[in-house]
C-alpha cells in the first residue's frame, strides 16, 4: 500500500483555519475524494481546529496546532491534531441535536463537534502524557480523524 | 487559502423584501460581515429577507449560528428569512444540522420571491 505522511504546524488563531483545512484538503485531492467528501474534510478539519483555538488555548496567541495527515492511496485519509492546550472532553459539550434546532437561540452549543462527528467516519480524541528527553512530562490533546475512500 | 466573502443587498418588490446574495467563504474569518447585514436589514424594517446562496462555495459552524440567529431575531420582529439557489455541499449541510426544516429554502430566486411575495406560503 501506498502511503505517504506529510505535516504542518499553524498557530492556534482563527485566521489560520483556512491554511489547515486547506493543507488537508489538497491531500485529500490527491487520493481522489469526491467534491462532496472533500467539503466534508474541510469542514472537520475546520470545526476541530476550531475548537483547539477557542477551547484548548481559549483563544490564548501563543498555541500551536500540528497537523499530521496519512494518505493511504485507495484507502482512507488520516488526520491527526496535536495540542497542548486545556483537556478537552467532547462528554462534557451538550450534544447538538438537530430535531431540536426550533427550541435553540444565538447560541448553539456543540454544533462544531456534531459537524465533525457526521463529516467523518471515524473520530477520537485523547488526552494524553508525554516524557521528554529531560525527564519532563507534558500533556497534549490528540484528535484523530478518519475518512475513508 | 484565505477567506472571502461578498454581500449584495438589493431592495425588492415593494421595498418589504430585501435579497442578500451571499458569495463566497462563510467561516469564523467572515461571518460578521453577514450578521452586520442581517441586523441592518432587520433594523430597515423588511417583512422579508430571502438570503441568495447561490456563490456561497463553504459555511462552517460560525455561518450556521449567525443564520439561525438571523432567523431567530427576524421571528421576534414578526419577519421571516429565507434561503435560496443553495448548492448541493451547503444544501448538504444545511439538511444535516436540521435546517432545512426550519427556513423556508427554495431552488431558485424567483421561487424565493414568488413565495415572499404571498405571506401565508412562508410561515416556519
């Protein structure tokens, strides 16, 4: 199997969504998606990096969001999102529910999160714990997304 | 890739409709420009706004709030917005968020207006 693996790190603001979902969308080209699964990862890869800047960092100037993506020819596209802002556990959002919208005002929690979760077929977030070479432990959010062809 | 978003707005028919056609990218970068024209056409006092989406290639979660606030506070005002001219991806998107049960959304402008015109076809 074909696969290639490239990356890219953008700073955690919200004029830089576009450079991630852009960057994915290419790739997700490349492997031949459709025009409607294409829009599809844009979005999710969007509405994530979203949530890392508005959530993870709460809008802090200084984050960084990394962004790993595997192509694997005829297969699946796998995004990966790095952060090492604040814990986020999807749980603890109000679940978007669409049969409801009538009952919601401006504020419509948890939308970002159900755009991703219905864009792509397979979706995981961890928060996880690092060492370094220094003996030094760090946390990081890591979300996985997954699209398969 | 950047972010970029055009508004037309044009008064119609007996200046009770206004026609905001939408081109463009609507994310977190633009979605302003968009509540700043729903406002102004809600504060000028038109029974409705039909919203063209006939150039709008991309919304994100931002642009689905800010239309349904939009819609929101048209209601409180006693007026209606609509949608038309989507295009599959957004009309995609619309359908999954379950918007399509709560705008009026039409194929075409003339649709669009042709019911704007006739109150009583349009209540959601």
């Amino acid at each position: 199997m074909d696969v290639r693996e490239t990356s890219l790190t953008i700073p955690a603001q919200i004029d830089q969504l576009n450079v991630a979902s852009g960057f994915v969308r290419k790739i997700a080209e490349e492997l031949g998606f459709s025009a409607s699964d294409l829009h599809q990862i844009e979005l999710a890869v969007y509405e994530a990096c979203a949530n890392i800047v508005q959530h993870a960092y709460a809008h802090q100037l200084n984050g960084q969001i990394h962004i790993m993506v595997r192509a694997e020819q005829g297969r699946r596209i796998v995004i990966t999102l790095i952060d090492t802002g604040a814990a986020f556990d999807p749980r603890t959002i109000p679940a978007y529910d669409p049969q409801r919208v009538t009952e919601a005002d401006t504020q419509v929690s948890g939308l970002g999160l159900f755009l991703i979760q219905r864009m792509m077929d397979d979706v995981c977030f961890e928060s996880c714990m690092s060492d370094n070479q220094a003996g030094q432990s760090g946390r990081f959010n890591r979300l996985t997304l997954i699209k398969n062809l | 890739m950047t972010s970029s978003l055009s508004i037309t707005s044009q008064s119609l028919a007996d200046q009770s409709v206004v026609m905001l056609s939408v081109a463009g990218r609507l994310d977190a970068n633009t979605v302003s420009q968009l509540e700043r024209a729903l406002m102004d056409a809600q504060l000028s006092g038109y029974r409705v706004i039909v919203i063209d989406l006939g150039e709008l290639t991309y919304i994100s979660s931002s642009g689905l709030r800010v239309l349904l606030a939009g819609r929101n506070n048209a209601r409180k005002r006693g007026s209606t917005v609509m949608l038309c001219n989507l295009q599959p991806a957004v009309q995609e998107i619309l359908e999954m968020v379950g918007f399509s049960a709560i705008f009026p959304i039409f194929a075409s402008r003339e649709q669009a207006l042709a019911a704007a015109l006739t109150p009583s076809d349009h209540e959601h």
